[in-house]
C-alpha cells in the first residue's frame, strides 16, 4: 500500500514502513495529486481533508495524529466511505502541563499564591480533564463548564457560564464546533472578556478560532489589566502581531507538543491503522530522547513547598523558552514570518512529561509529595537530611 503521511508525525517512517510505502510530505502544502495514487492519508492539524483534496483520489483511510478533527470533514468520508481515526486524549497530559506551568510562572511574575485563585476550565474532555485533577493536587478551588458533559449526568460538579466567567483564571478546552446547541466558534468574544474580573488570566490551548480576535484587541484597549496566554490564534501561521504584544505568554501551537504526547498519537493512528486492514501490529516504540542531561531534583527544607513546586515544573518543562522563540517572530520581515511559526512547530526541541521525572523530598513533607505526584512526577522520600 501507499501512504502519504505528514513528514512531521514522529516515527511515521518506521511505524507505517510496516504496512507500506510510506510518502513523506509537508502537510501544510499537500496537493490532490500528491495523494491521489495513496491508499491511506496520514495528516496533523496543518492539512484540510476535505472533497477538494480526496476526489478522485484512491485513499481508503485517513488518520489524524491530533487530538482535533475540526481540520476534517468527516460528513465527506462517510460518504464515500472511507476509514478514519483520530488520536483522542494523546497529547492531553502534554496540554494540561503546559497549562501548570504557565500559571506558576504567571504566579512567580505578579507574586500571587495559587491557593487563593479559583480556575475555570471551560471544556472537561481529555485535556479538561487532565488539567482538573492537576489543579487540584495543587489545591486550587476549580469551576466546570461544559453543558454536553453535564446533560450526560455524569457524577462531576458544572457550573454555569456566567459563574465561570468570574474565575480568577479561565482555561479554554473545547473543540473547534460551528453547529449544534453549544458551538464553540468564537465564544469567547467580546461579551466574554468584558465579564472577565479584574486582573483575570485567560489562556487558550484549544483552537485559534474559539476566540474572536478582533473584539480581544478592542477590549485590550480599556482593560489592560487581562494576563493572556496564547498557544493558538485565527490565522496559523500568519499570526495577528499586534495580539501577540498584548499577551503575557505566547507560544506557536505546542501546548501538546510533548514527545510523549506526539508518539502516543503516531501509536494510536498505526493501531487504528493495523485493525481497518486487519494487519496484525509489530511495531514497537523505541526508547525516547531526553532533553537534558538530568531527570532528578532533590530539595532541602531551605526551600518553601511553593519554591520546590515552582522549580520542579519549570525545570521538567519552562514555558517561557516557547515564549521568547515565538517573539523572535518580531524580528522578521511579514512575508517571513508564517514560515517561522511553522518552523518553529516543525522543529520543536524534545519536551518530556511530568511523570519522566524524580523528586527527592524528605519524607516528612507529606502535602507537597501528594502535590507533586498528583502532577505526574515521581517522588522519593529520604530520611536523612537533605542537602540541596
């Protein structure tokens, strides 16, 4: 079989080299004549999947290492019958944990406590999720919004948009939705932002079009006091300058990019792959890469619960390197710049998870290793007196 896949999904080539012959391509430039001889299409969030791509063409499969499909027209592939998978939740824990580290890092820089900031996540999906159990072992208080989750009757506590609008830090997790009773297409516009409380956070990891630039930029001009933090934007990759001075962090679409988070959808797709053509799965995930030379931290009592926190976090993942490699962007020519932001996606350093990573904590700091676990890391207690 031929397979044309995105270039940038990791182990493409030695995962799918096992099924057929796979076609590297860029998947943001992917023609119809580029995938109109393959037998199954392998894409990221980058390419549109749509008739005007697959007409007349001889794929019989689409996959998508994301954890979003808003890119694909699923309606277009029933109909003409053909296979599809996505990778659900595989890059959630990579998203959560950039979301902690954006918010201790916003704690560190306006010298708030997180015990006295309430989160609103808006959307409890994988990711949602992921994030809500993270902030509690934080002991952050957490309001839920997410009206489909709630209908369902499930055993989690909602709460109502406008009672998550007055959160100190409102996180955005949901799909990219133009139809149905709750779509997602800019509802976060200027109504939205002009409840937000004072000196409010709002940070979107979900998809660049939930948020209404435009009435953003217009708000910004009274309140100044909003903290943004934005990984997505409406025109990936040619990205609103101006709302890119206005944010507190700003990163290029790598919220999930963790390798884990990155290997787990290659895993999920091949698997998906493997059963459609009842292929019997043989490939096995090497060991990954890490990206520093160490993966332990041990602390000692000079260090408050809040500073180990801190330096834990930013240690396993600084989300302020993103920032500072996306506003190099600035330094560019316009015509420059969406190839930068690309770049920067397509050659994103090695980021590992929480749970790749030691602590060693005396045993007698009990909360803060229940804290920490609760994060992902690993955590060995000691008896004797640490040094740090």
């Amino acid at each position: 079989m031929k397979i044309v896949a995105d270039a940038n999904i990791p182990f493409v080539e030695e995962a799918f080299g096992e099924v057929g012959t796979v076609i590297p391509v860029t998947g943001r430039l992917l023609t119809p004549d580029q995938v109109r001889d393959a037998d199954i299409l392998l894409v990221r969030s980058v390419t549109p999947v749509n008739q005007e791509l697959l007409k007349g063409s001889k794929v019989s499969f689409v996959g998508t290492a994301t954890i979003g499909t808003d890119h694909v027209d699923l309606d277009y592939l029933r109909q003409q019958q053909i296979g599809f998978a996505s990778a659900p939740g595989s890059n959630a824990i990579s998203a959560a944990e950039y979301v902690i580290s954006a918010i201790l890092t916003l704690s560190r820089q306006h010298q708030f406590r997180l015990v006295e900031k309430t989160v609103g996540i808006v959307g409890c999906g994988n990711v949602g999720s992921s994030l809500l159990s993270r902030l509690q072992a934080l002991g952050l208080r957490c309001l839920v919004y997410d009206p489909p989750r709630a209908e369902q009757f499930d055993d989690r506590e909602y709460v109502s948009w406008q009672e998550v609008i007055q959160a100190d830090i409102v996180t955005a997790h949901v799909p990219l939705t133009f139809a149905g009773a709750y779509p997602t297409f800019r509802m976060f516009n200027n109504a939205f932002f002009e409840q937000l409380r004072t000196d409010a956070i709002f940070i979107n990891t979900a998809r660049g079009r939930v948020v209404d630039e435009s009435a953003l930029l217009t708000i910004l001009k009274n309140r100044p006091d909003l903290h943004l933090v934005l990984d997505v934007w409406n025109s990936e990759p040619n990205i609103d300058m101006e709302l890119l001075d206005e944010t507190a962090i700003a990163t290029a679409h790598i919220a999930g990019y963790s390798l884990d988070g990155k290997v787990r959808g290659t895993q999920m797709i091949f698997r998906s792959v493997c059963e459609y053509f009842n292929i019997e799965p043989s490939w096995n995930t090497p060991t990954l890469p890490f990206a520093d030379s160490f993966t332990a931290m041990q602390f000692d009592h000079s260090q408050n619960d809040d500073d180990v926190m801190y330096q834990c976090v930013v240690n396993a993942y600084d989300i302020m390197k993103d920032d500072a490699a996306l506003r190099a962007i600035r330094k560019l020519d316009p015509e420059q710049r969406g190839g930068y932001f690309d770049t920067l996606r397509k050659n994103y350093p090695v980021r590992r998870e929480f749970s790749n990573y030691e602590v060693i904590l005396s045993q007698d700091r009990q909360p803060l290793v229940r804290s920490l676990q609760g994060l992902g890391f690993k955590v060995e207690t000691a008896a004797s007196h640490l040094t740090a």
